[in-house]
C-alpha cells in the first residue's frame, strides 16, 4: 500500500497563465527504511510551463509505502 505522506520545501518560482499548458517531472532523491515494513520515498517534483524560462513549482514530494 502507498500513502503519500506530503511536500517537502515546495517554492513557486514563476505564475502559470490561465490555459497554460503544463508538465510535470519528477527524480527520486532518497529512500529510507522507516521500520521493517515501511520505506520512504523522497522525489523531486519540478512543473513547468510551455515556454516558461523556469518552472512553476518545485517540491519534494514524500511516499510511504507499507508491505508484508
């Protein structure tokens, strides 16, 4: 089972324009053994505008995935 556990230093560098398009990327930066059962997954989410110079949002998003 999954849960998503939150956002870690989410920054809003640039507006997004009503109708913009977007896409979204993300890289995983870590995972850590929480209990025999249980990792964490830390991933860097970055969104981008089509066209945009730099990204709309930037956040490390955390998953808990639970198993056995």
């Amino acid at each position: 089972m999954g849960v998503n556990y939150g956002l870690d230093k989410v920054r809003f560098p640039a507006p997004v324009l009503v109708n913009a398009k977007l896409r979204a990327r993300h890289r995983l930066v870590g995972a850590d053994l929480k209990d025999p059962n249980t990792i964490q997954l830390k991933r860097q989410v970055t969104i981008e505008v089509e066209g945009g110079e730099k990204p709309v949002c930037v956040a490390e998003s955390l998953v808990r995935l639970m198993y056995g």
